[in-house]
C-alpha cells in the first residue's frame, strides 16, 4: 500500500526519529486543510518509495505537532527540511516539483 513507508513524525519522537536518524531525513511539515501539502503528498511518497532505505521520508502536522515546527521557524506550509546528522541540510516551502526535491535530496546522499 502507497504510503507505508513514509514516517508520520509526532513532536516527542522528532529528535529520535529525525535528528538521531542514520541516514538522511526528508521532512514535509503540513497540515490537512492545506491544498498545496495536499498536492505535494503523492510526490512525498514516491520519494518515500524510490529513496527507500537510503533517505527516510517522515511528514508532520504542524496543527497536532506545534513545537517543533516553532523550534524551525517555519511560518508556511508545506515545508520540506532535509537533515542530516541532526543538521539542516536544505529546505524549500510551497509545493515543489518532484525533480527539484530528488535534486534536494541527493545532495545528502
């Protein structure tokens, strides 16, 4: 099924799940009332299914999860932040195409 590889991160496994993670993670912060994290969703989990086991692909709702979209100053959605090492790699807000997000991605790899 679409989707299972993709990580829903809450605010209390964040640094677990993100930050401590041994390999690159690509997070979506979105909401459900949002219409361009909606568009977005297909591509993340594309992403979720190509990068498999080399980048892991989480997503957040940022109306369920407050802090740790606070802690990154994120003040649109979506927003993607790629971290590696528990350090920000890259990020892009609005709802981007997917060559731009595997050009975003494999700069951690």
């Amino acid at each position: 099924m679409a989707g299972d590889k993709v990580t829903h991160l809450t605010d209390g496994e964040f640094e677990a799940q993100a930050l401590k993670a041994d390999i690159p993670v690509l997070v979506d912060f979105w909401a459900p009332w949002c219409g361009p994290c909606k568009a977005i969703g297909p591509v993340i989990e594309e992403l979720a299914e190509e990068f498999d086991g080399k980048v892991k692909i989480g997503k957040m709702n940022v109306d369920e999860n407050p802090a740790t979209p606070g802690k990154y100053s994120i003040r649109a959605i979506p927003t993607l932040i790629l971290f590696k090492n528990g350090e920000i790699i890259d990020q892009i807000t609005g709802a981007v195409g997917k060559t731009q997000l595997v050009a975003m991605i494999n700069k951690s790899l």
